[in-house]
C-alpha cells in the first residue's frame, strides 16, 4: 500500500483528539472484549507490542507494564505514539525482522497484525526469539477456515485455521472471545 495515497482522514483519525474519541467508542475503545481481557491478564517488567499502530494498547495496558516498547513499520503511527504517549518507546521496524536480541522481553504481544501479513510463519518466529517467557497474538479473524484474502501488492486481510496454533507449537494456550481469538505461546 501507497502510505501517500492513502485518504489523509484515516491519520487525522489518530490525531490527540480522535484517538480519545476512539479509546472511549463503546465496543471498539478500550471496553472492547479483547483489551478488557488484557488489561486482567497481561503483567510484564518488559513488553514489545508488534505492530503498535498509534499505540492504543498502550494506554490500556501502561499501568501492567514497567517498560512498554512498540514497534510498528509506519513512520507516522510511530510518530503519533511519540506525540501521544510519551511514557512508551516507540521504534520504526518490522515484525518479520524485530531489532532486537534474542530472550529479551518477558512478554510480546501482537494484536490485528497477522492478517495482514502474506504469511504468518517469519512473524511468528521473530516474535518468539525475541521473547523471555511469552508471545500473545490476538486475531480479529476467528480461526476458521483458512482464507488468504489479498486487497492490493501488499495488503491482505487473511482468516487463519488451526494450523497456526500447530506452528505456534508445544505449549500454546487458544482462547475464544466472542470476536477474538487469543494464542498465548509459552516459552517451555
């Protein structure tokens, strides 16, 4: 995707503003059932959130998290989390090469980020080497049947089956939610 042509609403959506009209949204803020969920279970002296987007989850799970460190590819989304939440580390990179070393953070956490990937496999990797003691990956896509759905050269919107928890491997908890599904990786 062009970040150019995109219809500049989409950033202005995520300006100081828009972003707390968003975070208060009944269902989709952070009432939303897979942030309430979150915010009860996640608890980490250090976490990395792949794909931080304009840093919502951040703002739900600060008071959980000693150091909060999101990386997201986007310059902008990067940009607003730095003019938004001062109290996070935000970071341009790229969730199939994580710049960081091995073992690092006791929690990573990646939330709606999968699905728009043309294949989960190097994400996932990354996103276990980097861990200390856990991966957390929320899907918007039920698992169901497995459906690669492509929208231009680099977008896609994909529904993943069971073969992802198989990937995952050993030691990987699945939780329903009534519009997410939750895969909690335990380092073993």
């Amino acid at each position: 995707m062009n970040l150019k042509k995109v219809n500049m609403t989409y950033w202005q959506k995520w300006t100081k503003n828009g972003l707390w009209r968003f975070l208060r949204k009944k269902g989709e803020g952070l009432d939303q059932e897979s942030r309430i969920w979150a915010k009860k279970n996640i608890k980490a002296d250090n976490f990395l959130d792949c794909g931080c987007g304009a840093g919502v989850d951040y703002e739900n799970l600060k008071d959980n998290v000693k150091e909060y460190i999101g990386i997201d590819k986007t310059p902008k989304m990067i940009e607003l989390c730095n003019e938004n939440f001062t109290g996070g580390k935000w970071i341009e990179g790229d969730i199939e090469n994580i710049p960081f070393g091995n073992d690092v953070f006791d929690v990573v956490y990646c939330r709606a980020v999968l699905e728009h990937l043309p294949d989960y496999k190097k994400a996932i990797d990354e996103m276990k080497r980097v861990a200390k003691n856990k991966v957390i990956i929320l899907l918007f896509n039920k698992l169901g049947r497995r459906k690669k759905v492509k929208l231009d050269d680099k977008t896609y919107n994909n529904t993943y089956d069971k073969r992802i928890v198989k990937y995952l491997g050993e030691n990987t908890e699945v939780i329903n939610l009534e519009t997410y599904n939750i895969l909690i990786w335990q380092k073993g």
